[in-house]
C-alpha cells in the first residue's frame, strides 16, 4: 500500500488536516523533511501558535517568512539532505496586514483599514483569520517562492468544517454588501426597505452600543476600494485548492474520537470537491507477533527470565498493549472503509516524544515505506 | 507523587470518590474552566471533576462549547445539545451552541419572545450578528454566566452549586476567555458593555472562578501549557489553580529489569519477544513522562496532580469515575 512519496508524486501542495492534537505539526515536518531529503525544494508553513515547528527545527523563531533550515543541522542529527528544507511559522495579523497594503489603491486607505478597530479585531482575533491568512500565505508562496512542495499544517480548528468554511466566512463579512448598503444613509436600499429592517438595525444598535455600528460603516467605508481585489484573490485561492496538483492528507490519532473527526472531515473534503489524498494515523500501538494468554506468557517468561514476579508483570503489560493494539486495528479498519481508501499509513507511537531531526527522521522511515515494511519495523525486524 | 503499580484497584465506588483528598480549592467555587492543548483528555478531566463535585452533593454542570458533544459521548448519551439534560444524581451537562445562546440573550434583552422572533427572521440582524467579531464567543460565555447565577433568568432555571467548563483548545481557549474584555472595550456604550464588563469580572473573580490545566506528559502539550498559565494570568487575569497532567503511565519496570528485557527482545520471537518489546517501550515511555512531569512541575506556578494512564480501549464514565478519585 501506499508510502507519503507515492501518494505525493507530482503534487504541488500537501495539506494535513485534522482535529487538534494528533501530531498534525510532526507530520508536516516530517514530510517536508522526507521530501527535501530526497532533493526537492520544500516549504513547510506551521500556523500553530505555539510555535512547535519552530522547537521542532531547532530554530528560534520563524517569523512569517520562509526561511531555509540551517544544512549544518542536519548533518548534527545525522540526516542526509539532498534538497532544501524551508520553514515559516505564519503570523496571521502580519499576512493579513500585508494583504491590506497590497490591495489598498493609496496609502491613505491602508491606513485607514489597518486603524480601524473592527479590522484588528479581525485580523487578530475572529476565528477563521487564520486559516484564511494560511490560504493566503500558501497562495502567495505557490505563486512567488519557487518550491517544488508547499506542506501545510493546519490551524488547530475546533472542528473540521471551520477549516474549510473560515475563508469563506471571512470573504463573505469583508463583502458585506447587504450590510454596506443598509450602512449608507442616504442609499437606496433604505428608501425602499421595509421597517423591518430598521427595526433590526434599531435593536442591533440597541443591543450592542452605537460605536459598533459606526466603526462598522467606518471598515466597510474603508474597505470598500479593496473588496473586488479580495473576491479575485479568495477565488484563485479557492482553485489552487482544488487543483490536482495539491493534496490533502487527513491526520489523526488511532482513538474514537480523533477517528470520528477523521471521518467527518474527509466527507466534508469531498463534500466541497476537494483532492483528499490518503490518512495517516499517528501513535499506533501496532499489533504483535503471537498471541499468548497471560498465564501461559507468565510461565513460559518465567523460565526464561528467571523471575517469576517480573515475568507476571510482563505478561500483564503485555495484555494491556494487545487490547490497545486490538482497539487501534478496529479504529483503523472501521476508519479504511468510511474512506474507502486503501491509503492508510500508520506511524507507531514510539518511545520517545518527537520534537527534534532526529525524531522525525525516525517518523519518515514509517511515512516512506511500504506497509509490509512499516510492520517489519514496527516489530523490531528491520 | 504516588505512582500506581499494576494491580493496584483504581476503581472506587462514588462514596469513596467523596472521602478521598478533597479538591476545595477548585471543588469550591462556582466556575471552574478546564483548558489546554486538543487532544489532551479536557473532556475526560472535566466530566471527571463533575462526577467528583456530584459525589460531594454539590449539583454540578459540565458545558461543552465547542459543539464536539464529547461530554455525552463519555456518558455514551445521546447529544445533550442546548438543554441541561440530567447524566447523574447531581449531574447535568449541556452543549453551548452560541445561536441558541444568542436567541436567549436577545429574549431576555428584548422580554418579547414575537419581537425577537420577528429580529432573527430579519436578515440584516442575522447578518450583523454573525459579522460582529467575538459576539458568539460573548453570548457563550453569558450562557455559562447565566447557568452559574444562584438567580437565574432563564424560567425553570436550575439552580446549581458548580458550572465547569470544558473550553475550547489552546490558541482558540486564551482568545475565547478575553472576549469579554476586548467587548467591553470595543462597544463602549450600551447594554452590551456593561454585559460584557460583569462577565470579564466573573471570569476573573478568583474567589468564585478557578481553572485547570489539562497536559500530557510530552515535550509539546508540556511547553504548551507553561505558556497557557502565564497567558491566562497575564493576559487574561485568571489563576490556575491546578495542572492535571493525564496519561502518566506506571512505572512497572526498573533499570535493571529493563536490561534483562532488552536481552530477550533480542533472543527470542514470537510472543516472547514481543511482550519484552511491550515491556521496554513502557519502561522507556514512562521514563520519559518523568522528566516531562519534572519539567512541567518546575515550569508552571500552580500545583501539578498526576493522572494515570488509563489501559482501556474507549474512555467511558467508568473510566472518569476512576480519574475522579485522583483528582
């Protein structure tokens, strides 16, 4: 079955998705990491506020513009390195600023949206920035950075529709166009509304205070020069997801749970026709060699240990990790036919944490081999 | 810290829940919010937390707010949604969902239920409504508000002596708790200000909110939360009053044992080979979460508790019953 390289042959950009903490960051490292070993120009963008791909590559800060791993690393740790290994850490407020000072006709607009209180608030704090902030970034390198994979690591979203309705949402609120309309006193469309809209418009205001509203009017004034710059832009966003020549990886962790969000944003994927490339499930307890009751282990353990108290506890431990092992294989297969995808890789939960090179060479060995191959290593064999 | 060696019963019976190590600090107030990193178990702990209060005779909620209706799925309930369904004696939960919140904001607001149907059905009000940065995270707080008044507006409203929240994950948790403050700031005038004002100093009010933690013993969830308690303090002005740092697994094997064991991972095959294999990885992993539980401990103000990782395959409510002992 298949490897990450197989399944990312040809493509462009990867995109791992999934709810939050189920090794999403690793992975996306880990892949990128894979990728640039074997001579390709990559970029991994991390969203991720605390800063965890930044601990991961050794590196400081990352700041939001891609800046190429240090060579020297990864010699320290012992990885081979045939391409370039990039890396940013995506500042959404700065991307969005950016943005602003790209589409603003004059500086005077800009500033103007960047002042107003209803965009910062927007642009650092409304949920959804980021993930349309991430798009952004990842439209931006495609077009302008001269990679030949872009990996990107999702924001932590509550759940997997914010992820892919976020941009959307944003688009729609920059727009606005009811609502500029309504804005605008001497409009038409408040000459011939009905009073039920300045009703809402009258408890609206009642509710949540004048100055809302009015810097309301203020960013959509403000923002008016810029609103078809953005249509065209989130549309040409919109294709690149949906390009053949992007991918999205599902990534979860072998618990209910994480399997349920798994299954539920893989429908949502094809749901919105977008390329769902495969899954990979992370801390798997892989299942053993052999099967043996506890008593019939303890005793054969016994003998060979010469301990017969450790030899039971043994034995015990080993029928904790069978039953884990089982519930995995069962998550698993249930999560394969949900999917119907023979694309499942699983990456076992190894012994030590991964937050450096080293580790996540370690979880590319599993990433980049073969099925048979990922349970001959995982059994100790190869 | 007392580890747990295999064998030893975790189980103990709702009597026993109350008797061992009171949690006043926490147990006492009328909020307690549960955070931290996805994925580290803030359902588990939470619901834990609830049965715990439960078994004290404190009548005690336990919201979800980010509709993920996990909360019901440890009870093996059906979704709870927007109502104050009863899981247990003395034990509700609910699922926040910020539009019903909304429609019963606005009710109280407006004391006109056709007005405030005729509003929603107007779509420049919804428009507004979802175009306001921050109002559905502000309504949710509210409701949790509401829920923890001793006189609650909501008509038949339950009294309870405990709200606990399970918040949002880190990075959306931090953002979700200032909503109030950044509303008070931005509507300076009006209902909504003086609302969001009460609401910022309930959240912050340490005598009646206290807050928990929740970590793994990993590298990442452990860096993480060092920053979570300094960001909530700093910038959001709650205390943490506790980490919880789940999954810690036993220590069952020494240094010594893990020698022997190496050796017959190496000798042999089979089921031999793979249960000393078992054994090693555990041996390692436990060692590990020791040095990420010394970290922790060193790197956060508040008290660390361990929680023992719990080797079954689905976390039910028997599974928190026993968390819940150890809390």
């Amino acid at each position: 079955m298949a490897s990450v390289d197989e399944v990312l042959e040809g493509k462009s950009i990867c995109i791992c998705a999934g709810s939050g903490g189920v090794g999403k960051t690793t992975t996306s490292a880990a892949i990128a990491l894979g990728l640039a070993a074997q001579g390709l120009k990559v970029c991994v963008l991390t969203i991720d506020p605390a800063k965890r791909l930044a601990d991961s590559l050794g590196l400081e800060e990352l700041g939001n513009e891609a800046r190429r791993v240090d060579p020297a690393l990864f010699e320290e740790q012992g990885v081979e390195m045939k391409g370039e290994l990039w890396a940013m850490m995506l500042d959404a407020k700065a991307t969005f600023d950016e943005l602003i000072a790209r589409q603003a006709p004059d500086e005077e607009s800009r500033d103007r949206v960047l002042n107003n209180r209803i965009y910062q608030q927007i642009s650092s704090a409304l949920a959804g920035s980021q993930e349309y902030m991430a798009m952004e970034k990842l439209f931006e390198l495609h077009t302008e950075g001269g990679f030949d994979l872009l990996v990107l690591d999702t924001p932590p979203t509550r759940n997997a529709l914010d992820f892919l309705d976020a941009p959307k949402r944003l688009t729609q609120f920059i727009e606005g166009k009811s609502l500029r309309m309504f804005m605008k006193p001497t409009g038409l469309a408040a000459k011939v509304t009905g009073r039920g809209v300045s009703v809402a418009l009258g408890v609206f205001k009642k509710l949540v205070g004048f100055d809302l509203l009015a810097d309301l009017a203020e960013f959509f004034n403000a923002f008016s020069g810029m609103v078809e710059g953005f249509q065209a832009r989130a549309q040409r966003v919109n294709k690149l997801l949906a390009d053949p020549e992007t991918c999205f990886l599902v990534v979860c962790g072998p618990q209910g749970e994480p399997i349920d969000e798994a299954v539920y944003f893989h429908r949502k994927l094809v749901e919105a026709d977008l390329p769902f490339g495969g899954v990979i499930v992370n801390k798997v307890h892989f299942p053993t060699d052999g099967h043996a009751e506890i008593d019939d282990l303890a005793g054969a353990l016994a003998d060979k240990l010469g301990d017969p108290e450790l030899a039971k506890r043994v034995a015990a431990n080993f029928a904790d990790y069978q039953a884990l092992a089982e519930r995995d294989a069962h998550n698993i297969d249930h999560l394969a036919s949900e999917l119907r995808t023979s694309c499942v890789i699983r990456v076992p939960y190894l012994d030590e944490d991964v937050h450096d090179l080293a580790g996540l060479s370690q979880i590319d060995r599993y990433l980049f081999a073969t099925a048979e191959e990922r349970v001959e290593m995982a059994a100790g064999r190869a | 810290m007392r580890g747990y060696s295999y064998g030893t019963p975790l189980f103990l019976p709702p009597s026993e829940i109350a008797r061992n190590q009171p949690i006043p600090e926490l147990l006492d107030k009328r909020l307690v919010i549960v955070t931290g990193k996805g994925g580290v178990g803030k359902t588990t702990v939470a619901v834990a937390l609830g049965l715990r209060a439960a078994a004290e005779g404190k009548r005690t909620i336990v919201c979800e707010v980010a509709a993920q209706e996990n909360a019901s799925r440890i009870f093996d309930h059906a979704s709870v949604g927007f109502h104050e369904v009863e899981m247990e004696e003395n034990l509700w939960s609910i699922s926040i969902d910020p539009d019903e919140s909304m429609r019963e904001y606005v009710l109280l607001q407006l004391k006109v239920r056709a007005m405030r149907d005729m509003l929603f059905r107007s779509r420049i009000f919804n428009y507004l409504a979802a175009a306001t940065p921050g109002l559905k995270e502000l309504v949710t707080i509210g409701k949790i508000w509401e829920l923890a008044q001793l006189d609650r507006k909501v008509k038949s409203g339950r009294k309870y002596d405990l709200v606990i929240v399970d918040a949002p994950a880190t990075g959306h948790g931090v953002g979700f708790l200032q909503t109030p403050r950044t509303f008070a700031s931005i509507a300076r005038v009006g209902p909504i200000h003086s609302q969001a004002e009460t609401l910022d100093r309930f959240i912050t009010d340490h005598e009646n909110t206290g807050a928990a933690i929740v970590a793994l013993p990993e590298e990442m969830p452990v860096n993480e939360s060092m920053n979570l308690e300094r960001d909530l303090r700093d910038e959001v002005g709650v205390a943490v009053d506790r980490v919880y740092l789940n999954g810690l697994y036993p220590e069952r094997f020494k240094k010594g044992e893990a020698e022997k064991l190496a050796q017959l991972a190496e000798n042999e095959n089979g089921a031999a080979k793979a249960a000393a294999r078992a054994a090693l990885s555990e041996f390692h992993r436990a060692k590990t979460q020791r040095a990420q539980l010394g970290r922790l401990k060193r790197g956060v103000e508040a008290p660390v508790k361990t929680l023992p990782f719990l080797f079954e395959p689905e976390l039910d409510v028997e599974a928190a019953r026993r968390l819940a002992g150890r809390l």
